[in-house]
C-alpha cells in the first residue's frame, strides 16, 4: 500500500545518494551538469552545495570519459556513481563498460573490487526527442560481469542502490523517466523484501504478469481493472541480470500462465530470455503458452506518435484477457 505523502522516484534516488556520501567517503559522483543544475531530472540536487566539487563532479560533454574516469577512480579505491544524462548517450561509454569495466575484476583474477555504479534514465512517455527515448537494458544484460538494476519503486530504488554501491562489481542501474516525479503509485502489498531478486508486488491465482520499470504501473492497474474477473498476481523482476528466474517459477507453478511486459523493444529482449527459461523448466505446469508483451522492432517514434509504440494498461488488460479464457 502507498503511505500518505509517497516519495517520487528522484526524491528517493537523492536521499539514498545523500546517505551513502554522508556515512561513507570514498563515494564520490560524476555526470554532466550533476553539480550545480542537479542533474536534467535534478536526482543530485544540492548534493554538490553539500559535499563539494571534489565529490559531485561535473563532467565535460563525453560519456567515455566521465565512465574512463570512474574505472580509474574505483581501481584507486573509490566508490565512482556516474551519471549519463540519457540512455541514448550510453552507446559512447559502451567500451568503457562493456570491455573494461565487465572484465576488470576477472583479468585481477577476483582480487579486484570494482565499485562502479552507472545510472542511465532510462525509457519514454514524457514526449522527448530522438535518443532520449530508448530502453537498451538488454545489450548490458547480455555482457558477463555486468549487473543490471532496473526498480520501478522509490523504496526499493533506495535500497537497491545502496547495495550496487557496495558490491564491489559494476552495475548499470536503470531509472525510468516516467517516474522521477510521479507522485501517484498504484497500490503495491506491503512486505519487507532484501534489495536482491524478483518481488511479488500483487497476489493472485490466475495468472502470473512479470515486468520491470515504469510500464508496472500500467500492469497494476490492468490488473486492478479486471479484479474480480481475474486474479492476477504481479511480479516486478527488479533485477535484469542476474534475474530471478526461481521467483517467477514459483508464482507459474501456482498460476500456470505467464505474460511478460516490457517497455523495450520485444525481439531478443529480456521478456525472450524469461519466456525461453520458464518454457524449458515449467513447460509442464503451464496451462497455456508464455506471452510476451512489448513493442516492435522499431526506431522509437516522435513524441506525437508515442504511445502508439509504448505499452499500455488497454494492451495488458486485453492480453490477459485472452489468456485467461
């Protein structure tokens, strides 16, 4: 259930990077214009007033850059939490990440605690030009050594964040846009959950929806809409990579259906991999074929055409729908 004045996404993001920089000082934060403006979506706002340049640093216009210095920062023994103003932007600091950061910790043959944290807001729904847009969480989960965040929840953004700064691994933590400042969450159980794993965000018997990111909403609110029609129980997979495959295998076992929905582009995307694992290990208590749910394989549109290519609670509601006949 939501608390009577919920904190938005960024609020959430802003207190935890506040608390981690307060109790530890070897955080230190990256990213262009993060310092005095605060961030595009202002996430580090007052941070740098706080802490100092030294430790809210911006960074010139050069994704490769502010990643290269954040490699070099945590092999010195630092705890470098860099921003990328867009997902789009990402693409330049693939090599950093992809070729160096994923590999480091095994070239030191496990000797080596790489604390790297790379936030990318991440998504569309709030009418942006061409590469402010995307949803590429894919391309990091498919590359070894990577961990892939992606929270839907301010609470558990907090948490999970925390915990990314800490692992001694590099982790790309997706935020979605959609969100940073929306106040109005839909009604999510109540239970105390770890920052690791999947987490069942809504009970139910007859099908099981799992998803990630800012289109949970438009889950739950499908869901909402056809309660008492069917029950259905929703799973926010939080984590992409490592995924927790098991939590969703747990709630097939029980619902014997599984949709899964996503913002990104459907082919080769996380929903084929979920889908793919739930079909070879439970193909034998589903009552029906796995469903994705996600857009075509597509360049993301102009604002105006949008939410022809984004999924919405209509699309949910009827996929279920047919599922459940």
């Amino acid at each position: 259930m939501t608390s009577a004045r919920p904190h938005c996404l960024a609020e959430s993001l802003n207190g935890a990077l506040r608390g981690l920089m307060d109790d530890d000082a070897s955080v230190v934060l990256i990213g262009q214009d993060i310092g005095r403006l605060g961030g595009v979506f202002r996430v580090t706002r007052g941070l740098q007033e706080r802490f100092g340049a030294g430790r809210v640093r911006d960074a010139v216009l050069a994704e490769s850059s502010i990643v290269g210095q954040a490699i070099g920062m945590s092999i010195a023994g630092l705890k470098p939490i860099c921003e990328i103003q867009f997902d789009g932007f990402v693409y330049l600091a693939m090599n950093q990440i992809v070729t160096q950061a994923a590999r480091m910790p095994d070239r030191w043959n496990g000797e080596l605690d790489l604390h790297l944290v790379v936030r990318v807001p991440v998504g569309g729904g709030i009418r942006a030009v061409e590469h402010h847009s995307e949803s590429n969480e894919a391309l990091f989960a498919h590359t070894p050594g990577l961990h892939v965040a992606y929270p839907s929840d301010p609470e558990d953004a907090a948490a999970m964040l925390a915990y990314s700064c800490r692992l001694g691994s590099p982790v790309v933590f997706f935020e979605p846009k959609r969100l940073y400042w929306n106040r109005r969450r839909a009604q999510r159980l109540e239970e105390p959950v770890s920052a690791l794993g999947a987490r069942v965000v809504r009970r139910g018997s007859d099908i099981t929806v799992a998803g990630y990111g800012a289109v949970l909403e438009d889950v739950l609110a499908a869901a909402d809409a056809l309660a008492g029609t069917v029950d259905v129980e929703v799973i926010d997979l939080r984590w992409i990579a490592p995924m927790d495959v098991d939590a969703v295998l747990t709630s097939v076992a029980r619902t014997t259906r599984l949709l899964v929905v996503h913002e990104a582009v459907g082919f080769c995307g996380v929903g084929a991999e979920l889908a793919a694992t739930v079909s070879e290990r439970a193909w034998h208590q589903l009552s029906a074929p796995v469903r994705r749910l996600a857009p075509p394989r597509a360049t993301y549109p102009p604002a105006d055409r949008e939410n022809d290519h984004l999924i919405g609670r209509p699309e949910i509601t009827h996929a279920i729908e047919e599922m459940c006949r």
